[in-house]
C-alpha cells in the first residue's frame, strides 16, 4: 500500500485496495478477534473495519497505527512497496520488498517471503541472533515445517529437546514449542506455517 498525498488541508491516507483488507482480515483472524472485538480496541465501527477489510474504504494513518498495535503488528506489515511492478503484485517477493517483523533487540527478526496471508500457508525467512532464547513455551493451533539454512538451533517441541544444524529440518503440531540459538553465529531457518499466524 502506498501513501497517497491529498490536496492541501487533507491528511494522508492509504489506499487498502483488496490486499491490504485480506490482509488485515487474516490477521484478525488469526489473532482469534472477531470484527466486533477488533472494532472496540480501535474505536471504530465494525461496518467501518468490515468495508476496510472488503476493500471498500480508505483508511487513514491513525486508523492503521491503532489496528497495528491492537493486533500486535508492526504498521510496516501493512505497506506494499510502491514501485513493485503491478503484475508481480500477489505473485513475487522480491529481496528488498520483503516485509519484516521482529528485530534485533528481540534475537529474532522475520521476513514474509508469502506475497500475502491469504493463502492456506505462510512462508518466512527467520534469523535468530547469537544466544537469543525463547523460554516461554508456546502452543499455536497451527502446522510448521522448518529448514535450517545456517547455524543451529535448539528445539523443544512437546517435552523432547532436539539440537538441530544446517541441513536439519523439523515439523511441530499444535505442540508446546520453545527455542534457542546455543551457536556463536545467526541461525537461519525458513519456516513454512498453516494456517499463517501474522
């Protein structure tokens, strides 16, 4: 999505068009919150939020800034780079239009490589810092596949401890889930879930 400049006296807005919208309903979604809950954490009516969702209305700054903290997202998630060309939109990825998420101060910083949330499944690209831990243990409703590129991670996954390296794979579901890069180097794992989860 792109920012559009109104004429004088106006303030900028975004576009949503389709994508933006089944993006934010995925989200939504996702994050379990019904329109009517999400409508009540931004101050906003659900028919308002249903039509930015369809498509329908245009969505202004602080709209997005209010719907990015209540669903736990950083406001970038929802812009589309202006100059990726209209044909790729929906299709390709390209390295520098990548959407991210996480970073550095957390350990773990994330990339949608999907062109969208819409599909059935996500795709990203996870780089998990030097020492960077998750000690909190947590349950998705989802399937994950996961392929280290480089480094190596620890994995718990239902009780069992697995130390995986480059080359390694593994699959969780629906099953209690932490990690830790016990490494000197960043791990890098592309990570496929279902359903998406961001």
């Amino acid at each position: 999505m792109a920012l559009r400049r109104k004429s004088a006296g106006e303030s900028e807005a975004l576009l949503p068009g389709g994508k933006l919208g089944r993006d934010l309903r995925a989200l939504r979604k996702t994050r379990g919150l019904t329109l009517t809950e999400l409508a009540v954490k931004v101050g906003r009516s659900v028919g308002f939020l249903s039509q930015v969702e369809r498509g329908l209305s245009e969505l202004g700054i602080d709209d997005l800034r209010a719907l990015a903290a209540a669903l736990e997202a950083p406001m970038s998630w929802f812009l589309v780079r202006e100059d990726a060309p209209e044909e790729e939109r929906g299709h390709v990825v390209r390295a520098a239009g990548r959407r991210r998420i996480g970073s550095a101060e957390t350990g773990l910083t994330e990339e949608l490589l999907s062109p969208d949330l819409g599909g059935g499944f996500e795709v990203l690209r996870s780089v998990f810092a030097p020492g960077a831990e998750r000690r909190q243990v947590i349950t998705r409703d989802t399937e994950e596949t996961g392929y280290l590129v480089a480094g190596e991670l620890e994995l718990w996954i239902g009780g069992r401890h697995f130390h995986l390296k480059a080359g390694d794979s593994f699959r969780t579901e629906r099953e209690p889930t932490r990690w830790r890069n016990p490494g000197k180097a960043p791990c890098e794992v592309i990570w496929v879930i279902s359903p998406p989860v961001y």
